[in-house]
C-alpha cells in the first residue's frame, strides 16, 4: 500500500510503500512497515523483496522491520499489491527480533 509514511522525528512525511502488519484495521488504524529501495541502508532487520507483478514494487527494495507506525487507515492512498508468504515469514521474524517476542 502507499501511505504518508512520518519521519522519526515527526517533522514531516513521504509518501512511501508500506506492508501492513496489523490483522487488518486496529480500529480505525492500520500498522505498518516502512520500504525502501535505498540499496546502500545498512540496519539490522531488513528483509529485502524484488519486484514482480503480485507486490506491485518496481525496483529491488527492503523492507525495515524496525521502521513501524500506526496509522489512520483513511489516510491510505492504494494498494500496491501483497508479500509472497515468503517474505511475510521473513517479516514475521525480523519483527519478533525487534519487538524482542
């Protein structure tokens, strides 16, 4: 999905890909993980996916488990597409790894 991803420091967003990791709407939010397709991020807890017709990506991105946010879900600009259970599973574990579970 494409969603106004915050900074950090909350000084502003981009408008970004994301995967939703929530089960679906936490009420009226939805949780998800920031992509990237900065080639040189070096951060523990990435899980990198190549582009194909199911995720919807265009070029090699990672994802970074670290990079969580709760949003409203109104403010979802599309959906790209959906993770192979491959890489949900490779998600599934680097969050654990984050959220120490």
């Amino acid at each position: 999905m494409l969603v106004p991803f915050p900074f950090t420091d909350l000084s502003g967003s981009k408008v970004r890909p994301a995967v939703v990791v929530s089960a679906g709407k936490v009420g009226a939010d939805v949780t998800v993980l920031f992509i990237t397709s900065q080639a040189k991020l070096r951060e523990k807890h990435l899980v990198p996916v190549k582009p194909d017709a199911h995720n919807g990506l265009k070029v090699p991105s990672k994802i970074v488990c670290s990079k969580l946010a709760t949003l409203e879900a109104k403010i979802v600009l599309g959906e790209l597409g959906r993770v192979s259970a491959t890489t949900q599973k490779q998600v599934d574990t680097e969050l654990k790894g984050v959220l120490g579970l």
